[in-house]
C-alpha cells in the first residue's frame, strides 16, 4: 500500500502542483522501491507495477502500452520513467541543442534489375505505374502491389523492395502474400515471381502473412520460402515474423499461426539441421556459436513495431541502441561501464530520440550530442557520484 505522504505527492503532480523539491522525492521513493530486494513472483510484481502506472498521467497523452522497466546487473529493478514511475521532464546538458526525429523525407523503394530506383511514394492509390515491365499500384489499405506481365526471358532478373532507416512499408505480392517491411531491411526476389517458386530473400526484419498456393498440376501446394543469413525459413500458408539484421549476433523467427520449417545453413547453402516451429514458438539462432534455441511467445502479442512502437521483451542496452538507430538518422557511442540492463516494454516511435532517451537512461546515465562530418552520434555515459 502506499504511504499516505506518496499519495499525496502523486496528487500534486497530477494536477501539476508539485514543487521541485517534492517532485525529486518522489522520484527518489520510486526508485529506492525498485531497487530494495523482494521475494514477490513475477506475476505479482506486474500486477504491483500496473496499480502504480495506473495512478500516474501519460506523457504529452502519447501512450506507453506497456509496463516499461529495466533489470540491472545487481538485480535491483530499476523504474523508467512512462508507464511504470514518472516521466522525467528535468532538462539535461546537450553540448548540442537539437531535437532528433525520424527522418521522414525518405521513403521506401523498388530497385531494378538495372540499378534504377523508383520511389514508393510516387505510387498513389489508384495509379498503376509502370517499371521494367513490372507493374505497381497502391491497394485501399495501403499496401504497394507488385507484378510483372513483361518479357518470360527476364524473368530471372532480381528486383528489390528496400527501407531506409526511419521507414517501414507494406508489400502485395502477386500470388496475394502481404509482407510487412521494418526499417532498413531489404526484401528481394525474381523478377517474375511466382511462376515456377516462391521464393524470396530478407535482409532485416519483415512480418509476413503467406497465401496458400496451388503448383501448375493443382495437385499440390507450391512452398512459400524466405532465405536469410545462415538460414531458410519454409511454409504454405501461415503468419510470421523474421529479424535478422546482418550486424546483430541473434536471428529470431517467430510463429503466429499454421506451422514452419526452420532449416540452418552450413557455409555451402546445404541444410545442416531443420526443425518445425508450431504457433506461439519463436527460434533463435546464434550466428556466431551455430547454438539453435527456443522459447515460447503469446500468439496475441501485437506486432509492436508494425504499430508504431518500439519494442523491447528483455533486450540489452546495446540492442535497444540498434532498435534506435535502425529509426533515428544517427549513430550510438556506449560506455563500456555501463550494465547492459534488461529493458520491457513499449515506446512510441513519435517520440523524438530525446523523449525515448529520457525515458530508457536511469540516474547514474546521461547522454550528449555531438555532430562530426554532419553525423549525428549519441553518447551514452554513466555518470560517476
């Protein structure tokens, strides 16, 4: 239960009354209460968590869905500031007086076989635009649709769909497969699609939802297959989710409906191990040990990013860092004596990078701007008491 003095704190800072004294007592309260041990479960812990975000306002009304907390080497839990304790709106020293948002003058593309890149935002809802031989139009809902009605002997052609950082899209594949692409991914495949396989290429991350497909005879259903570093991923018809970022050690493939076969690549493409992954099943792939693991996720678990959220379920600081810098147009430095922590939960990418920063770094951390050859880098420090 809380002290009565707390309650009366939150009161105040609620109705936006509370002094700067008060406000870093209660700042301080909700920290010292997530540092101090306990020996209640998880569950509890989450249900404690919630009554407490409950009582407290949301940021600028742009909500955090979700309990957001970070575990740190000690143990100790420690509060983040929206949806679990308070927002901290206290200034911090920038040597740079810059607000960092996603850059939104770049926009998804289409690369031909030739090198040519079309911009997806020149592909309006009811315009058919022409490319190569290939078509593309924007269906009602948003999706861009591809197919090709060109020359059979260029069919081996490869065309790629591509997201730079800060940009997502929706693609429609012709045999009617609908493929959610994160931010800087690239999805590529023949430039006659369809016709003889289905097979693509990912790099990145991208959510697919897989049409189920008759072969020529009609006997039989023609596999759908995504091919990623070190590993393929094989279906008919189902619903998942593929994150392999080149420059991150884990690969993971998540399984939302329908089932998959998950087969590992040794350096010559051959398959060196395949496992089938049932609904609510997610693998991950070290790239670097060859280790092949599991755990089980929830089948209703939105797909956070395709909502607008970042999301992060027990990711370290350094990979919530690569989150970041596959939206925002900069790059972080990392004190090597920072924990690397444990982070949950859901932030907005409207935010702008400063909003998300203060809401991720605890009080022993800060962070700086600084700008070289017009490269915007974040660095992260701890800060020494």
């Amino acid at each position: 239960m809380l002290p009565e003095e707390i309650k009366n704190l939150i009161g105040k800072y609620q109705a936006r009354t509370i002094s700067e004294t008060e406000q870093e007592r209660l700042f301080r309260w909700y920290n010292e209460q997530a540092r101090s041990a306990t020996s209640i479960d998880n569950a509890e812990m989450q249900i404690r968590l919630q009554r407490i975000a409950g009582q407290l306002p949301a940021l600028k009304s742009k909500p955090v869905r979700q309990i957001s907390w970070v575990k740190w080497a000690a143990a100790a839990v420690i509060t983040l500031a929206v949806g679990l304790a308070i927002y901290t709106s206290q200034q911090r020293d920038h040597p740079l007086d810059i607000v960092v948002q996603a850059d939104s003058t770049q926009a998804a593309e289409l690369v031909l076989a030739n090198g040519k890149v079309i911009s997806l935002d020149e592909v309006g809802q009811g315009d058919t635009l022409d490319a190569d031989g290939s078509k593309l139009y924007k269906t009602s809902d948003g999706y861009i649709a591809y197919s090709f009605d060109g020359d059979l002997n260029e069919a081996s052609q490869n065309y790629s769909f591509r997201t730079p950082v800060g940009t997502e899209t929706k693609i429609l594949l012709p045999d009617g497969t609908r493929v959610w692409l994160n931010a800087a991914s690239e999805l590529s495949f023949q430039k006659q699609w369809a016709v003889e396989n289905r097979e693509v290429y990912l790099k990145g991350e991208a959510y697919f939802e897989v049409s189920k497909q008759r072969n020529p005879q009609g006997r039989s259903y023609t596999p759908f297959k995504v091919y990623s570093a070190g590993q393929a991923v094989e279906v008919l018809g189902t619903k998942f989710r593929i994150q392999n970022y080149q420059e991150e050690l884990w690969s993971t493939t998540s399984l939302f409906e329908g089932s998959v076969k998950l087969e590992i690549l040794a350096s010559d493409n051959q398959v060196d191990k395949a496992v089938i992954l049932k609904p609510g099943q997610q693998s991950l792939y070290n790239h670097k040990s060859r280790l092949l693991d599991f755990k089980n996720i929830s089948q209703d678990v939105p797909q956070s990013w395709r909502d607008g959220y970042f999301s992060f379920q027990g990711e370290n600081l350094r990979e919530v860092c690569a989150q970041l810098a596959r939206w925002y147009p900069f790059t972080f430095d990392i004190d090597a004596n920072l924990p690397k922590g444990e982070y949950h939960g859901d932030i907005p990418k409207t935010y702008s990078l400063n909003e998300v920063l203060d809401i991720l770094i605890h009080d022993n951390m800060n962070y700086q701007f600084s700008n070289k050859d017009n490269q915007i880098k974040v660095r992260l420090n701890r800060v020494k008491k």
